[in-house]
C-alpha cells in the first residue's frame, strides 16, 4: 500500500555503515556498498511513494560460499516497520524493495528510519579455498600492491585499490583502480576499475607501490624511486605529495598506517631500513622521519606492518631467490630504534621470494589469534602461493600454505594479498594479472551491517490507515478500516475480487483534511460459498488515487441443511429465498397457499452442490396475502411463511 508521501534526506548516495556484529570472528559473507536509490534507476531515492516509484535498498555481498540468506530490516528505533527476505543469493550486486508499507498492513508513519542487513550462510569451508577468479576482468592488471578498506564507518568499505600503469585489457590505464571485495570492478562506473583522481598523477615513474588506507579513509602511496609518499582521500581522490623526501640511500617499497587523529603513524619500508613518522592529522608532513631498524647487510626490507600487542613485523628479502627470506617480530609496543639483535623470531620461507604481508585482527588485542598472510614466489619450484603464518606470541611460529598459485608464477613485484573486513583473501597477482578471492576455513557465519544516516520520513500522509480488518456474519462481510490522519481525502471505494479482477461494490465519503482517528464500515451482504478478497481505494479530491492491501475472508459452505426466512418480508412483489445444503442433493423450491395450493415452482429437482444459495421469487401474479414456501433437499424438508402486500 502507498497510502503516503514521503521525503527522503540522505547526506550522501551511499549509507554509511555500522558493524554491530560480533568481533573478529572468520566468516565468508558480509553486506556492504549499501545505499538508497529510486527503484527503477540509480538516482537517489526521492522519499516519495505517492508517485508509483518506491525505494531500492541496494548492496553488495562478500559470499565466497556463493549462497546466501539475507535479512533485511527496516526499522524506527528497535522497532522493526518491515521485513524483506531474499534467499539463495550469491555474491555480487543486489537490490530490494521497499514500497512504505509496513508488516501487516499500514504504511510507515513520519519519522526517522534505519536500515539493517544480515547475510548469513549455513557453510563454510575446511581449508583455504579459491572462490573467485576475476579473469579477463584482471587482464593488464600491473599493480605493485594493494589495499582494502576495513573501516565499516567509510563510504568506501568492502573496497579494495591498486595503483596501475597501462597493461592493456580492463586495466589498460595509468592510475587508480577500484575493485570490490567480492572482485567485480568497480570504479568510476561497475565493470570499471578505473576512478579518476586530480592532483599528482599517480602510477608512472613507479608512484605506485605500496598502496595503504589509514582509519580515516586517506590512501598512502609511495613513490619508490623519488622516495616520497602521496596521499588521497578515498572520497575527494585529489592526490597530493604528503612527504617529500624519506632520508633512505635505498628505495622505498611501502607504507602502513596505524592509529587515529593525533596519534596516526606511518611505518615505511625501505630496501635499506624501517622508517616511521609520527603524522598525526597533518595534511602534509615535513617533522621528523624516525630511523628505526636497519636491514642487515645483503638483505632488504621489502614490507612492513603494526600488529597487536606491540609487535611489528617485516619482511626480509635477498635480492636474489635462496632460503633464508621471510618475516621478522619485533616487539615494538612504540617506535623507537632496534637493530636485527632484536628479532623476537624469523619465519623463513624455503626458498624464493619473501615478498608481502597482511594481518587478519582476531576476536583478542594481544596477537594470539592473528594471523599473517606472506605471498612469496619460487619460479620453477611448486609451491608459489601464500603462507599463513600463525602462534604470533610463540617464539617459534606455525608457517602452513594457504594457497597455492595456480599458475606456479607468483613475481616479486609486489604481488599481495589483502585481508577483508571477515578474513577473506584479496589477492591481487601481477605476472598472470588475476585477482584472486580466496575464503578461509570457517563453519556457518553472518555479519549484520546497520546504516548510520537514517532515512528521514518529513512530509505529513494524505491518508495514514492504521487497520483495516474483516469479519463474517452468516454470510456478511462487515468491513472495518480506521485512519489516523487525513489531508484532501475525498472517499474509499470498496473493491471486492471473488475469482478474476477486483470491482467496485460501493463508496465510503471521506472526512476531507482532518487529523483526528476516523472509523469507517461497510457491509457486503448476501455472499454465496466462497473465498473473496477486498480492497480500499483511496481517493483524493485531486482525482489521485492509492490503494491498500488486500485482505481476504472466507464465506464457508453450510454444515447442515438450512433455510432462511425470505428477505424482505413482507414484500411487494419481489423477495429472496436463501438456502443451505450440506452435501450435494436434488432440491425442490415450491410456493404454496393457505389452502395447501401449489402457486409457483423455483426450483424443480434441481440438482445443486454443498453450499449456500439465492433464489429471487417475483409475485407480480399474485394477489396479497400470506403464503408458504417449502424447500425440499434430499430427505430434508422446511417449510416457512412469507406475507405479500399490495
């Protein structure tokens, strides 16, 4: 029913979210993307109802299980106003509709709204599992890192960016790229990954590596070989030069941001060492570059990341493939300088590449349920991939392959994986150009995502109907609705459907604008044997019109042989014999006189099934006075007296 009009205001197209699910706990499947447009287009929704369009409530599913349920509720406070289900859905794009009604029946009042999406999924998987390959999507993919927005508070969460030059294909650009988590491109517009930036280009003269996102949605990038850090904002995409100069002979390779407001610190990997400056909320930094720990002599630092309870980890390359490459722990609860003597322990790979690092956050803050993803390369070998590396407080920590690289061509330029928001794997892999999703081992998972601007409901109803109800008296409907406001309202015509359409079977006048409770009825009289459906449709004095929800009743067929008296009675000269029968019989309907005279025969051994049924008898021949019909049905027989007056 849109019995309303309603006005929407959004400060944005998109509705920021909230996560008021459990911490840190591994699952597939999460909303996100989610945002209101009109139901027949991507335009912003309107907040009208009245004009035969409606809301589409519209996201995006991270399920690599690729079968979902979703809930979604729509809701004023902790009152829930309306339910929608879709079930069975996969990952990708995905819309609902909202029409202003409410469950039960009514439409949603003025007021302030919430949306609230739960997916959920009743499997998982037993170990690490490719789900999603972006095939030719990723084609020209040349990227040297990655990073994904975690952060449900903004815009841009459930979005992973890279930095690219032209490689031809999809990626054929020089810039920035946008894919979502569950790896459909998505930039400037869907099935692109391109967006468009101001400011500093970004991508040539290798300004490109290392991509991260801090709290607040800026997106670090280093400049390797000029040894500087751009940034931009996820939502303005205007790049500057952040830091100018990293006082490093080496070349910068990347950066990780940890913290908020005036306690944000950027760590930076160099070929030569660690570096770190404390930013805080400067737009652009010019304080000091803190030298924290030097790479010892034939190795490289080739990444860097700010784990829990204080400790940091790097990873430590040769320039060339031999065992011995992996990933330190250093216990650095605040930056501050070390040397490799430090080292809490080394996890080395085999052979090959050591190349970059992710951390999936569990559900504690002092690292005992972390886990580290390193993808590393071994050209020719047979296990290029990504390791998991966990038992991060041990001194000897658990190093298992999570995935192994189809192809067996992992490179060494920056090929990484990036941890989403639930623990998936987003893995952008450069000498094949695929992007990989890749589902940890979990059981049934959901997550519940709530939008933090409301929808807010301002302009009053032209009509608000608060019930409308039936109920059956022998073979009546007595019809019942109540508003509770009323603007311009002219009237309701009443519309019944038995089998086919709905009709109109009267007309109830409006109280025009009023807004006090006004209670109407109507009563449909008479009804044979079966089950009908009704309908309000409201009207206003514009000639505007609305109708509500229908609701249905059932006229049930007799459980015993009755007749009625005739109605009306007396009468002149028209009248209706109603009758019962509780199975299927022969029936006779015959008048009589006082003197036992047979005058008229209605029914003559008709044979008719269970139910209830009219007949009309027109007396026109007849003089007055009182007379007697009998109806005779199987072995039952009535009889009843009927007065015609002339």
């Amino acid at each position: 029913m849109k019995l309303l009009k309603i006005t929407t205001r959004l400060l944005s197209l998109v509705i920021v979210l909230l996560l008021v699910s459990t911490p840190n706990v591994k699952g597939d499947v999460f909303p996100f993307y989610i945002h209101i447009t009109q139901s027949n287009s991507e335009a912003p929704f309107d907040g009208n109802f009245d004009d035969g369009t409606y809301a589409a409530i519209r996201f995006m599913i991270q399920d690599t299980v690729q079968t979902s349920n979703v809930t979604i509720l729509i809701k004023s406070g902790s009152t829930v106003m309306k339910t929608l289900n879709l079930n069975g859905i996969k990952g990708g794009y995905h819309s609902a509709i909202w029409d202003g009604t409410k469950d039960g029946g009514g439409v949603a009042p003025t007021g302030s709204y919430t949306v609230e999406i739960t997916a959920s999924q009743t499997t998982g998987y037993a170990a690490y599992t490719l789900i999603y390959n972006a095939g030719t999507d990723a084609v020209g993919l040349s990227t040297r890192g990655n990073t994904i927005v975690n952060n449900p508070n903004s815009d841009n969460f459930g979005f992973a960016f890279g930095i690219t030059t032209p490689g031809g294909g999809a990626w054929n650009f020089t810039g920035l790229g946008r894919v979502a988590a569950n790896g459909l491109l998505f930039g400037d517009t869907l099935g692109s990954a391109q967006l468009t930036t101001t400011g500093e280009a970004l991508g040539g003269a290798n300004r490109r590596y290392g991509p991260a996102v801090d709290s607040d949605g800026y997106l670090y990038i280093v400049g390797r070989d000029q040894k500087e850090v751009l940034r931009l904002h996820t939502d303005s995409l205007n790049a500057t030069i952040f830091i100018d100069t990293i006082p490093t002979s080496g070349l910068v390779n990347v950066v990780y941001v940890t913290g908020s407001g005036v306690s944000k610190y950027l760590w930076i990997a160099s070929t030569t060492g660690i570096f770190g400056a404390a930013i805080g909320t400067a737009s652009t930094y010019t304080g000091p570059i803190d030298s924290l720990i030097g790479a010892p002599t034939g190795f490289q630092f080739w990444d860097v990341l700010a784990g829990d309870g204080g400790a940091l980890y790097t990873v430590l390359n040769k320039p060339t493939q031999v065992a011995g490459n992996g990933v330190l722990k250093f216990n650095m609860p605040t930056p501050g300088p070390l040397t490799i003597a430090d080292t809490v322990w080394y996890a080395q790979t085999p052979a090959g590449d050591a190349v970059a690092i992710d951390i999936w956050r569990g559900a504690t803050s002092d690292a005992t349920d972390d886990i580290l993803y390193l993808s590393y390369d071994q050209i020719g070998a047979s296990s290029a991939g990504i390791y998991a590396i966990t038992n991060l407080t041990t001194t000897s920590p658990t190093i298992t392959t999570a995935f192994l690289d189809p192809t067996e061509n992992i490179s060494r330029t920056r090929s990484e994986p990036s941890v989403d928001f639930v623990g998936n794997l987003i893995f952008f892999e450069n000498t094949n150009e695929e992007i990989f999703v890749i589902s940890p081992p979990s059981g049934p998972n959901s997550k519940t995502m709530t939008s933090l601007d409301p929808i807010i409901v301002t302009v009053e109803l032209p009509v608000e109907l608060t019930s409308f109800n039936a109920s059956v008296v022998s073979n009546d409907v007595h019809l019942n609705w109540v508003t509770a406001t009323e603007i311009n309202n002219r009237g309701f015509e009443v519309q019944r459907k038995l089998e086919s359409d709905f009709v109109t079977i009267g007309f109830i006048q409006g109280k025009g604008t009023t807004t006090e409770a006004q209670s109407y009825s109507f009563v449909d009289k008479d009804l044979q044997t079966g089950q009908y459906s009704y309908r309000l449709k409201q009207i206003d004095l514009s000639g505007s019109y609305e109708y509500s929800n229908s609701i249905e009743v059932n006229i049930n067929v007799p459980i015993e042989f009755n007749l009625a008296q005739n109605f009306p009675n007396p009468f002149n000269p028209v009248t209706t014999i109603r009758f019962g029968i509780a199975k299927e019989s022969r029936v006779n309907l015959i008048i009589f006189n006082t003197l036992g005279e047979e005058v008229a025969v209605l029914l003559n051994n008709e044979f008719k099934d269970a139910g209830t049924y009219d007949v009309t008898f027109n007396a026109s021949s007849l003089a007055s006075g009182t007379y007697i019909y009998r109806l005779q049905a199987g072995d039952v027989v009535f009889t009843k007296k009927m007065i015609l007056t002339k």
